[in-house]
C-alpha cells in the first residue's frame, strides 16, 4: 500500500492492532501470506525461516535458511528477502503478498530511507528493490505468537548451512497451529489495519 507525504509516493508499513491479533481470517483470493522471521542465538549464529499460504490458510511452501553470524536486525531483514527472493507467490499465479514480520525495525529500515553510511544498506536496498519490483507487497508487523510456524522454522534453521532449505509439507509441529488457523473464526489479520 501506498500513500502521499509531501508529495511522495511512500509504502506503508501496517501495524496490527493487539486487541484484534489472535489469528487471521481469509482475505482476497489473488493474495498470498508469507509469515517470516529470524532468530539469533547467543553465540551470534543467525537463521531465518518463514512459511507461505494461501487465503484458504493451506501450507504452499516453507523455507529456512542458516545465515553465520548476524545482528537480529539484519537477521531479521534477511529473513523478509528470502522469503520475498522465493517465486512462489509469481509461480503460482497470486497478484499481491502480504508479508508478516515481528520486527518493526526491519519493516521501517525497508520502508522509509535510513543514512546512506547504514551498514545494513546492501541487505535493505535488495529488500527494498523486492518490495517494489514484486507489484503488491505490503508489510506487517505483528507478533512472534501469530507467526510461530516461521518462528519455528527459523530455529530449526540452525542446524542449515547458508544456502535456502525448502519445505513443501507443514512440519509435525506446524501442524496444530495451522489447524487452529484454518478452524479460527476471530481474525487477526486485516488489510485495514493502521500505520
């Protein structure tokens, strides 16, 4: 989504409400959900992971990825271009991707211009070229308990090396929380949430 500041076209970045997260309803049929996040251990070791589905909440692919030592910050932004780099949404025919992040940090880096001298710049620009190349992407933040099937693979990720890992079928342990998605009545996700 876009809006007007002075005059410049600027993505938004989309906060959603706490009261209203528990889980998400279905949304429009030509939009995918891509659920993503990255975790850092203590020893700086860095993974991410991340899941996509569709509007009827069906498992259509999930990643993971280690990636060496990080900050949580460019863990985090590498975690929202691996997902965004995966061709899965074009492949399959979806129109616009709504991409879930818990780092409101990493949503606001890709969204809004930070100093030239960052030295996160390279990740954030190849983010940034995704997010507008990619046609419809909104980003949203919300929090590691609605994206606990990325967050789960991001730790699973550790055990990766650096290249992009696949996964085709929901984990065991994804399982039951993709079912209570699919079962959920209440919604959490909403394309009128505010900046």
């Amino acid at each position: 989504m876009e809006c007007s500041i002075n005059n410049k076209l600027r993505h938004q970045v989309f906060s959603i409400p706490a009261a209203k997260e528990r889980r998400w309803t279905p949304q429009p049929q030509d939009a995918v959900w891509v659920d993503m996040n990255g975790l850092v251990k203590q020893q700086q070791s860095a993974a991410c992971g991340g899941l996509i589905r569709n509007s009827e909440r069906d498992w259509l692919m999930g990643f993971r990825k280690g990636l060496g030592c990080s900050s949580i910050t460019e863990t985090k932004l590498e975690a929202i271009r691996t997902g965004l780099e995966l061709e899965v949404a074009k492949q399959l025919g979806y129109a616009k991707i709504m991409v879930y992040s818990d780092s409101l940090e990493a949503c606001d880096l890709i969204m809004r211009m930070c100093a030239a001298d960052n030295p996160l710049q390279p990740v954030i620009n190849d983010t940034r070229d995704l997010v507008f190349r990619k046609g419809e992407v909104t980003l949203h933040h919300t929090s590691r308990t609605i994206i606990e099937c990325a967050d789960f693979l991001a730790k699973i990720g550790h055990g990766d090396y650096t290249d992009i890992v696949l996964v085709p079928k929901a984990p065991t342990k994804c399982l039951a929380i993709l079912l209570e998605d699919k079962e959920a009545t209440t919604a959490g996700r909403s394309n009128t949430a505010t900046a």
